[in-house]
C-alpha cells in the first residue's frame, strides 16, 4: 500500500483520574491517495469516540472513504455513523443506531446514483427485548439490464 501523503492518526484521552466518569477517549484516522493492487482511494477518515460519562456511556463511530477507483468498482463516497448508548443507572437502557450513505456507485454488480440505510435498536430494559427498526432509500439501481 503507498500514500500520496503521510496518514495521520490521532489519539486523544482526558478526564479526571479521580472521577472516572469524566474519561473521554477517541481515534482518528486520515489517509489520502492511497495506491494498492486492488486500486486507488482517494481519501479514507476513520474516527471513534468513547465517553464514560454519568450516564449513558456513548460511543460514536463516522468512517468516510471517497474516491474509490478501481477494475471492479467505482465509488463516490460511501459514509457511516454509529452511535452506541449504554445507561449503566437505573434503566438498564441501550440504544445503537448505524446510518450508511453511498453517493456514485459503479460496480460490475449494479449502479446507482445514491442510497441511504438506517438500522436503530432499543432495550428498554436489560431484561426486556430488543426493538429494530430498518430503513432503506435509494435512487434507481441498475443490476445488468434490469432497472427497479
């Protein structure tokens, strides 16, 4: 794998030792021009975050990559948040949603212009199930010559 620059990666961490709760960490990834056997990414940004707080404890997750060129596929951009919440208090609630969007994709497997996909659960209680919800939109795809 070759670089057009030097990636950057960054870890930060804070908080009050003596109050854990206060403790906050994240990462973060950049990369630009990266060349493999496989083909070219224009631009690649990983990134999390965690963050012990009184409650919830939350999590939050955004990767983006664009500028994908290669023999098999050809990508605008593509985007992902996660977010993750975990109430440690009374509730016993957790909640964890993922949000997907692809702009320009051109693969042999299908095209399309731009797509959005939202998957979110809840718990109410530890005990208790959990409730999922699922969403899906997209521009017209073409798979071979079939168009929906």
């Amino acid at each position: 794998m070759e670089f057009e620059g030097r990636p950057e990666l960054t870890l930060r961490i804070s908080g009050d030792a003596a109050d854990w709760k206060t403790l906050q960490a994240s990462a973060r990834l950049v990369a630009s021009g990266v060349r493999s056997e496989w083909g070219k990414l224009g631009e690649i940004v990983l990134q999390s975050s965690l963050r012990l707080t009184n409650d919830p404890i939350e999590n939050i997750t955004l990767g983006r990559i664009r500028g994908i060129d290669s023999d098999r596929l050809r990508l605008g951009s593509a985007e992902v948040h996660g977010r993750a919440l975990l109430d440690v208090g009374g509730t016993n609630r957790s909640s964890a949603a993922v949000e997907l969007r692809v702009v320009n994709l051109d693969s042999k497997w299908l095209k399309l212009d731009e797509a959005e996909a939202t998957i979110s659960s809840v718990q109410e209680r530890s005990d208790g199930h959990y409730r999922t919800k699922m969403r899906a939109l997209a521009t017209p795809v073409e798979v071979g010559n079939w168009r929906g």
